[in-house]
C-alpha cells in the first residue's frame, strides 16, 4: 500500500511541473522603452519578505522615469530588490552620492557578510530582481556600472573566480516549476588560481531538469580575454538579449569605459531558451542589476578590509527592442 501511494505521489509530481508560465497569454510584441532612471529622486524602502521596494521619478528625465509606473506596468508583475535573507548590515542597496562626483546619485549594492544558508555553506545577494513578467522576448538594456576600487584585490585572490554575478536573465525559472529552466548569466571572471594581471567578463547559458536536486549543465560558455575589467572607473554596458533556438537566440555585449570608445565583447548566437522547450514565452524572470556571489568571495574581501561594493547610474530599459 505504501508503496503505491509512493509512486502516485511521484507521478503527482512530474505531473504537477507546468509549461512555460505564459504559455498560453496572447502578446503583441512591441519596441517600448519601460523605464530608465539616473536614480535622482529614488528612494528605497525596506519591503516585507526581505525586499526594498523602490519609488519616486527622476525629474531630469521627460518618460519612462517613475518607479511606480514601472512597477505597475501590465508587461511586468514586481520590480523590487531582492536579498533573500539577511539585514542591512550585512547586505544593503542604497542610493547615494557618488563618491567621485557629489551630486550625482547612484545606485550601489554592497554586500558585507554571508548572509543566507544554501547547504553546509552561505552566499551573499543583492539584486532587482523584475519577476512575474508576459510578453517579453527581448531585452536591450544600457548602463553605467562601477565596480569599487578595492574590488582589484580580487586579481591577488588565490582561488579562482567563476561566480560573481551582475546579470541574469531566466527562460523559465527553476523555482516556478515550469519544465525547462534555461537561464544567461553574466559574472567576473578569474580563470586561474592565483594572482593574476587581469579579471574578465564571462556569460553562460545554461539548463536544467526541474527538481531540487538537478545539477545545471552548461549549453555555452564564453570569457572574453580582451577587455580587462576595470576597477574603480565607470563603464557603460550595452547588453541585448533574444529568445531564440540555436539557430535564432541571440546574446550581445559591448563595453564604453568612461573617455573612451566602445568594445563588443560578445556577439553570440545560440540558445537563449532550453532546448526542449515547445512554447517559448519570453523572459518571465530576470535581475538586470545584480551583485551575488559566495560566501569564500565575501570573506575574502572582509579579511582584506576591503569594500564588495557595486555603484549603478543611467540604467535605459527596454522590451522588444531589436538590436
């Protein structure tokens, strides 16, 4: 008896993984600009689950430029930060003047100590995490990041680096139970251990079967080895992204340091969607602003006395863009 009821459950739980979230929501797929900010006039203020809920307008900025009309949008279902764990003193975004031009307000994302449990070990996150969305298959987005200076002292770590995101884009999620969970991710990259002269960008997209226990398997992975990620200097990243199979999915990125001229460090076509996938339905789910990494990073950086800090300006946001 037991034993059937064990094998009822079990097909009561394949049965019970859904197709993908919008499968079946009729869209219109036009270019719209939905929001930018420089984040003047923002402000954050702590939410109930472990979130920060953004609002206010950017006066220097005619459309597209109220938190709350962003938030309210039929294309999106949140936008909010997520931390999932954890206080402000161990992990905060904020908005603040930037230490190098007063005045001027950014967005930064700092993270002090491990903060939330994942197994025999911890990791750290703060992100905006834009979840429950329809009708979105491609995303163009440009904006000025600074990664603080003390940062550099990453290139003296003696472990390797693969896990330091600041993108993530999710083609059905593994938490939302949809069949096939396909993601691109964007991270720092330190290939070797040891000190080394230079850290790089790196994006992968990857894939998994839904259950709690799955592995993620890289479909592609790429390092771009000519562009040295600069530290404590402002940069502007232009990223598009498309839904596609390996033939029509499309990643780019180009890089525009601050006094000089732009760099694409990627421009790849493959699979932006997992490939079993029967119904595509854009990308319900992302963190276009993202800091989150390992709890071995995070200390690493306190032992140094050292600031794991990210600072954000001038972010455009757009869906259906083509590029």
């Amino acid at each position: 008896m037991w034993r059937l009821l064990i094998v009822i459950l079990a097909i009561t739980a394949v049965g019970c993984k859904k197709q993908s979230t919008n499968c079946d929501v009729p869209c219109t797929y036009t270019e719209q600009l939905l929001f930018q900010t420089g984040f003047n006039e923002t402000t954050i203020v702590n939410g109930e689950y472990n979130d920060a809920i953004f609002s206010g307008a950017d006066p220097d900025l005619e459309d597209a430029n109220d938190w709350d009309e962003f938030q309210n949008h039929s294309t999106i279902g949140t936008a909010k930060i997520s931390y999932e764990d954890g206080s402000d003193s161990q992990r905060l975004a904020s908005v603040i003047d930037d230490p190098d031009s007063p005045g001027n307000a950014i967005l930064k994302f700092n993270i002090k100590e491990p903060h939330i449990k994942e197994g025999s070990h911890k990791k750290g996150r703060v992100q905006l995490n834009v979840n429950n969305n329809k009708c979105i298959r491609e995303i163009y987005q440009t904006v000025r990041v600074k990664f603080h200076s003390d940062m550099s002292i990453l290139k003296e770590w003696e472990e390797p680096i693969h896990w330091l995101s600041i993108f993530e884009f999710w083609n059905n999620a593994d938490w939302t139970k949809e069949k096939f969970p396909f993601r691109v991710t964007v991270n720092l990259n330190k290939s070797e251990r040891g000190p080394v002269d230079n850290i790089f960008f790196n994006v992968k997209g990857d894939y998994k079967k839904n259950c709690k226990v799955c592995k993620w398997h890289d479909d592609w992975d790429q390092t771009n080895t000519e562009f040295p990620i600069l530290f404590g200097e402002w940069m502007e990243i232009e990223l598009y992204l498309k839904e596609g199979d390996k033939d029509n999915g499309r990643f780019y990125m180009a890089v525009t340091p601050e006094g000089g001229a732009k760099q694409v460090l990627f421009d790849i076509t493959n699979r932006t969607q997992h490939e079993k996938e029967k119904c595509p339905d854009g990308y319900t789910q992302m963190q276009p602003l993202k800091l989150y990494t390992s709890d071995k990073l995070i200390n690493y950086m306190s032992d140094q006395n050292k600031e794991l800090s990210v600072y954000w300006d001038d972010w455009k946001f757009y869906i259906n863009k083509t590029y």
